[in-house]
C-alpha cells in the first residue's frame, strides 16, 4: 500500500486537488519558490494571526494545519484569487478568509501578522501606510512576519526580480512597472518608522538563488 505524506505542506498543497491544473501547478510552484515551511516557523504556534496579501491561501493553511491552536484569517484584495482561497475554509475548521485590504481588518488586537512577497507590489508610501496599520492591529507582545527579497547580491536580486516578473504576469495584468522591490537597509528603515523596534534580520537559505530576506519584528 503507497503511503500518505503527513508534512502539512503536502496535507496543504491536496486541499487544491479539487481545483482546475492551471491553479495547482501556481500554488505548486509557490511552494518549490519559497522556503514557506521555513517561514511558518517563525509563525507563533498559537493566537490570532492575520495573513495578509495571502493570495490562493497556501501559506494561510499551511500555517493552520502545523497549529491547530492557531486561528487564521487570510485577506486578499483580488477577487480572483479569494474565489480560489475561499473555498478552503469549509476544509479547515481554524482558517477563513475575506477579500479586502489591511483597512477593513477590525479583528485586532491579533497576535501576529504575517506578509509574504507582498510588499514589492507596492511603491515606499503606501508599503509605509500598510506597516503603521500592521504595529495598529497587533498586541504590544505580537509579532510580525515579513518576507521579502533583498536587492543584494545583485545577481540574485536580478534572479528574483525576473521570476516575480512572471508569476505576477501569470493571469494578473501586472508588469514590470509594478514591482518596487527595497533593500534590506529600507526595509528596516520602514519597520523602524512604522514603531516596530525589536527586529530580527534573517537571510532565509535556499537551493535556488533568490535572496530570501524574513523580518520578525514586535513594536
């Protein structure tokens, strides 16, 4: 008899089985792209925790399945993507998911946050507005995860920038006007000028070269 793999993404990645193949292989790839189990660690394993930005839902059941003492709200402005993401909820009984913005969140105070390659869609001004509403909604004790890339080294930077460049381009009308990648030096700047002051700096390792950069930061 095969066996069944018990690894929560692979528990996450089977709750798409039911979803056409163009969508399975984009969360699939997501997965082999981003080391989100490395990141899901340093996710609080219990609380109130809003995933923000989070797309089809991967990273939001991903963390919901490895913590059942977690709760996990996912909130996506695209309505294509919610379609997609909403449909989990009736498969996880500590996950939902609303289509708005970090404005129409008013479930705080939440115990983390978590933005995963969110932020380079968006110019300085409003990466800002959406940090200063993040260090709004969390306790004084929560915490947030940022994922981003970094812009050094440059080679793995132009990496990054070339495959983010057509994953936003896969069914979205984005181009490359659209990114606004920051490197790691304003990103701090930003978390610092949003009240975050305990920030821990970690250059995620990876297979592939991207330069996976994670920011775990409380006000």
């Amino acid at each position: 008899m095969p066996t069944t793999s018990r690894r929560p993404i692979d528990r996450a990645l089977r709750l798409y089985a039911d979803q056409p193949l163009g969508i399975r292989a984009f969360v699939r790839a997501r997965h082999l792209l981003c080391p989100l189990t490395t990141i899901e660690t340093y996710v609080p394993p219990r609380g109130r925790i809003l995933d923000l930005g989070c797309g089809h839902g991967l990273f939001s059941v991903l963390m919901a399945i490895s913590s059942p003492e977690r709760s996990i709200m996912g909130v996506e402005p695209s309505p294509v993507k919610m379609r997609i993401a909403a449909t989990l909820s009736g498969k996880l009984t500590n996950v939902q998911f609303q289509q708005g913005t970090v404005d129409e969140v008013h479930e705080g105070p939440l115990d983390a946050i978590t933005i995963l390659d969110v932020l380079y869609l968006l110019p300085v001004p409003e990466k800002l507005k959406i940090l200063e509403r993040c260090r709004q909604l969390l306790r004084p004790e929560g915490k947030l995860v940022l994922k981003t890339n970094d812009t050094h080294p440059a080679w793995k930077y132009r990496w990054a920038w070339l495959q983010e460049l057509a994953m936003t381009r896969i069914g979205l009308t984005m181009g490359e006007e659209a990114l606004h990648f920051t490197s790691c030096t304003q990103t701090m700047g930003l978390l610092k000028e949003a009240g975050f002051r305990r920030i821990e700096v970690v250059h995620l390792p990876f297979l592939l070269p991207y330069p996976h950069t994670l920011f775990s930061c409380s006000p």
